[in-house]
C-alpha cells in the first residue's frame, strides 16, 4: 500500500509566483528597464509570457520602450516570438509607430514578414512608409 499523493509543486500554480509574474510584466510595460533586468539577471525567464502568450519582450514593444527592449534581447529574449494570436513585437511595435524598438528588433533578427498581421502588412496598413523603407518592402 502506497501513502497519498505527493502534492503538487508545479510553481505555475503558485500565487506568489504568479504575482511576481504579474509584477514583472507591469514593469516590462512601464518599461523600468534596470528592474526587468535584474529580475531576468535573478532567473525570470526572457520570454516570460503572459495567458495570452504576450512576452516581457511583446509589451515592452508595444509600448515602445527601447531601451528595455534591448535589455531583453541583450538576456536572450527571442525577438520573433509571437503570441497566442500570431502577433509578434515587431509587428505591435510598426503598429505603434514606434521606430526606435523596430530597429532594435530588426538588429535582433526579428522578420519582417512574420506574423499574422506581419509587420510588413502593418505597415501598409497605417501607411508607415519609412518603416516600409527599412523592412525593404516600399
């Protein structure tokens, strides 16, 4: 005869690490790029993501924080990743109109072309013609 089940430790499930996640992605949003690094330094993972599969990398994006946008990357956050939609942080990035962090992104490696809408697609939508310029796509 076998004692009961161990329980549980999956730390998904943890409400402290669920509100340290929550935490995290508020700062990636206000783009407090020294804490979000140094929460990434302490092992938070790069490509945190969201239930909607938004990364730490996605929302920093999209609210065109550069400066964090690059600290990700710098700590292997993956630039192309999309979300549960197939939206990437390139593409909410052109649809913000923020310039700066599709540069950062594009240095990173991120494609143009990827994504549903892709950023290319986005940019023809609101008629951003330098960021059509930069992807090559004018």
């Amino acid at each position: 005869m076998t004692g009961p089940a161990p329980e549980s430790s999956e730390p998904a499930h943890d409400p402290e690490v669920l509100q340290l996640a929550s935490k995290v992605f508020e700062l990636a949003r206000q783009g407090d790029t020294e804490t979000v690094a140094a929460y990434v330094d302490a092992g938070v993972p790069a490509n945190l993501g969201n239930d909607r599969g938004d990364t730490l990398l996605m929302l920093a994006a999209y609210h065109g924080h550069a400066d964090t946008v690059r600290a990700l990357l710098d700590r292997g956050a993956d630039a192309g990743r999309a979300n549960d939609r197939g939206q990437t942080p390139l593409a909410g990035a052109v649809f913000k109109g923020q310039t700066e962090v599709v540069r950062a992104l594009l240095e990173a490696g991120a494609d143009p072309a990827a994504g549903q809408p892709s950023a290319i697609d986005t940019a023809r939508m609101f008629a951003r013609r330098e960021l059509l310029e930069l992807f090559g796509a004018a």
